[in-house]
C-alpha cells in the first residue's frame, strides 16, 4: 500500500499540471508502476510476505474459536 499510493497521488498531479510535478518525465512514474508491480507479484511472495499475514489472521481466529469452545463448558 505504500507504493501504491504515492503512485497514484504522482499519477493525479501529473495529470493535474500542478507546478513541480507537471514536469516530471513519465519514466518515474511507470518505474514507480513496475517497481510496485514486481514487489507485490514477485518480492512478496518470495520473501514469504503474503503467506506470514494469512498465517497470523487464520491462527487469531483459531484462537478466538477455541476460547468460544472452551468458554462455553
């Protein structure tokens, strides 16, 4: 998400021809783009990013179902 943010405010301002950014060559912007893009389809799942997040969501609710189990004997 931090990629892509700055992406698409550098995208909006370009468009827009706001002073500084009106000038700005398209290359940083499509760097900014691919960059972005092997990051999330590649370095992610490389260094194992997507998968830690879906492990810590799915324990927390084997967590919570556990304690509504147990709790309710």
């Amino acid at each position: 998400m931090l990629l892509i943010i700055p992406l698409v405010l550098l995208l909006v301002l370009k468009l827009a021809n706001i002073s500084v950014f009106a000038g700005i060559s398209w290359w940083w912007i499509v760097g900014l783009a691919v960059f972005a893009f092997l990051w999330f389809e590649i370095f992610e799942r490389v260094l194992g990013l997507d998968k830690r997040k879906d492990d810590a969501h799915f324990e927390k609710m084997k967590q919570e179902r556990i304690k509504r189990t147990l709790g309710k004997k």
